[in-house]
C-alpha cells in the first residue's frame, strides 16, 4: 500500500462520522486508488506521475462522501448519545477509583467483610453502567459508535465475525482475555494476600500495561500498511 495514497484518502474522510458505510466506502476508494496507481506503475511510470494520474483519474468524490454523511437529525442524536456516554463513563470510573477508598476505610475499622463487599457492590454497579450504556444506544447511532474504531482505536469496538477482518477478532479476543486475566490475578492476591487495601493498585498497573500493548499494536500495523 502506498503511504501517500493512505494519507490522501484519510485527509478525504477527516471529520467524516466513521460509521460502517463511511469505512466500506473509505476502503473502495483506498483499493480503487492503489489498484490504479499499480497499474500505472506497470505502464512504466514513476511513482510521483502515477500517483498523479491516479489521483485525476478518481475523480470528484464529495458526492459519494455526502451520501455516508449522517443528517441532522443524527448528528443530534450522535451528539446526545456521546454526552450520554460521557457521563455513564465518569460516573463509572469515579466509583472505580471510590470502591477501594471505601474499603480502607472499612479495614481501618475493622470491617473487613464489609469492606470487601462495598467494594465488590461498587463495582459491580459501576459495569452494569457501562455494559447499560452500550446495550441502551440508539439503533440508528450505533453504527457512528461500534465502528469509529476499525479506522485506528479499537479499544471500545465490538466486532462482528460477517465484516470485520481476522485481525480485528484477534485484537477484540485479546483485549478480552487481558482484562479476565487481570482480574483473575487482582482476586487471587487479594483473597491470598488480604492486601485489599493496595492490591487494586494491580487494575492500575493493568491498564497502564494495556495501553503500551495498544501502542505497539497501532505502532507495527502503520509501519505495515506503509511498506505495502
């Protein structure tokens, strides 16, 4: 793949809503482009002109790109559906980070049980929010949601097998067996331990892991799609 046309096509689509129709016409015109530019490559081109000629011969494409463009309509509710979003996350996050306060504050006491418990409760209230959030959207925004993430971030994407590709599985299955795997370690030490009071430091260090992971992941596929 040709760096040049990659970085054409995303300047195309910035700003676009990256909804299904958005990515499968994002990639048509990205196969399109590159199929051309090879064949002009054939003719005994040199790269500069046969990116030239590939270029001209796509054509005006605003129009194609108007037709994956949400209305208004959907934007509003885009919009609404994203603040939504925003505050179910903080409010999940906070009772993250408040959960291991309450039980320190209970061990401090002696309440150990008790402590473990509010933590486990929190907890669990602050999944079911998440996990609420993403089964409450809007059929006709979920598109502009679940599939933002095929263009670079897949952290919040959920995958389905009918069109997305192995590697996007694989990253999803991945991303799932890391965080059961962190949580398996975080009971473990706890129950073992009783180090309830700094064990949860383990979904800290977890996340900061994950992150480095996703990096390199993003870092190896650009450096992939270049060399194409």
């Amino acid at each position: 793949m040709n760096g040049k046309i990659k970085n054409y096509v995303d300047l195309l689509f910035e700003g676009v809503p990256r909804s299904q129709k958005a990515v499968e016409l994002r990639n048509e015109i990205l196969s399109n482009l590159n199929d051309k530019f090879e064949a002009f490559l054939k003719e005994g081109k040199t790269e500069h002109e046969a990116y030239g000629f590939a270029i001209a011969e796509l054509g005006e494409v605003d129009e194609l790109i108007k037709t994956v463009l949400p209305n208004k309509e959907i934007i509003e509710k885009i919009d609404k559906e994203r603040k939504r979003r925003g505050l179910i996350t903080a409010f999940s996050i906070g009772a993250y980070i408040c959960a291991p306060a309450v039980l320190i504050f209970l061990s401090a006491f002696g309440y150990d049980t008790a402590g473990v418990v509010a933590l486990l409760t929190i907890s669990a209230v602050a999944t079911s929010a998440l996990v609420y959030s993403g089964m409450s959207t809007p059929t006709e925004v979920i598109p502009y949601f679940k599939n933002s993430a095929k263009f670079r971030d897949k952290s919040d994407y959920v995958p389905n097998k009918d069109d997305v590709s192995n590697k996007d599985y694989f990253f999803y299955s991945l991303q799932k067996f890391y965080w059961l795997l962190i949580t398996v370690i975080y009971l473990a030490v706890s129950f073992l331990t009783h180090a309830w009071h700094i064990s949860w430091l383990i979904f800290m260090s977890g996340a900061a892991i994950w992150q480095g992971i996703k990096l390199i992941i993003i870092f190896f596929n650009d450096k992939k799609e270049n060399i194409r």
